[in-house]
C-alpha cells in the first residue's frame, strides 16, 4: 500500500509501504546587527506591529468612551416639567412616557425633583408667568 503517492511533484521517500514526508523547516529569524551595534530581526515588520497596536489602542479606547457615556435621554429629560395651558393656568406634570393630551400647552420650567417644580410653579406666580 502506498499513501500519498498520488500527490504531483511529492519528493517524499519511500519506506516500505508507508511514505514519510521530509519536516518542513521552521521560519528562520535571523539576528543582525546594525550600524550602531543593535540587534535587529531580519524579516519582521515592526513598524507595522506597532501600527496595529496603536489602532487597536485607538479603537478600544473609543469604544470605552462609548460605553461610559450616558445616553443622551437621561441627560435631556427632567423628571418633572411646569406645563402652562393657553388659559393661562400652570401645573406640574410628572415628565413620563405620556405628555399632556391635545394642544394648547406649553413647557415653561424643568426641574428634577418635586419640591423644585413647586419652588419653580410659585416663581411663575409671582411673575405672572401663570394666573
């Protein structure tokens, strides 16, 4: 029985009725020195190594400052909102999913906690902001 003789230009030799494939030399790195006495490794590209670590440096900072950044909703939504009707009259108006229904209003103060929207509803009393 003879295996992998089928296989074109194969300089493998023969050994009874198996076939042993001659070792494939390992890549050689060769060391030089240069002008002023430095090792240097004949067929490395280091200058490309160290370009594909400051991309990938690059890329994964982005990508952590991406990560940390808080989305932009909860930065530009206030939790409760002073809503003026076109009447004039104001009140507060918890700021969820569902805004006040139909038209005729209008957001005049924002604030972030209940007692701010109160202190802000009194502001626009006394500015007669709202009646």
């Amino acid at each position: 029985m003879r295996l992998l003789s089928w296989l074109p230009g194969n300089d493998a030799a023969d050994v009874g009725e198996v076939r042993i494939e001659p070792l494939l030399e390992p890549h050689i790195v060769t060391r030089r020195l240069n002008d002023r006495g430095e090792a240097e490794f004949a067929g490395r590209n280091d200058e490309g190594d160290f370009l594909m670590k400051c991309l990938a440096t690059a890329l994964g900072t982005l990508l952590l400052a991406l990560a940390v950044t808080p989305s932009a909703n909860a930065v530009v939504r206030p939790e409760w909102v002073v809503v003026r009707w076109a009447y004039g009259d104001c009140k507060i108006w918890h700021n969820d999913v569902n805004g006040p229904a139909g038209a005729g209003w209008k957001a005049v103060a924002f604030a972030g906690s209940y007692p701010e929207a109160r202190a802000k509803l009194q502001g626009l009393y006394g500015t007669r902001v709202c009646v």
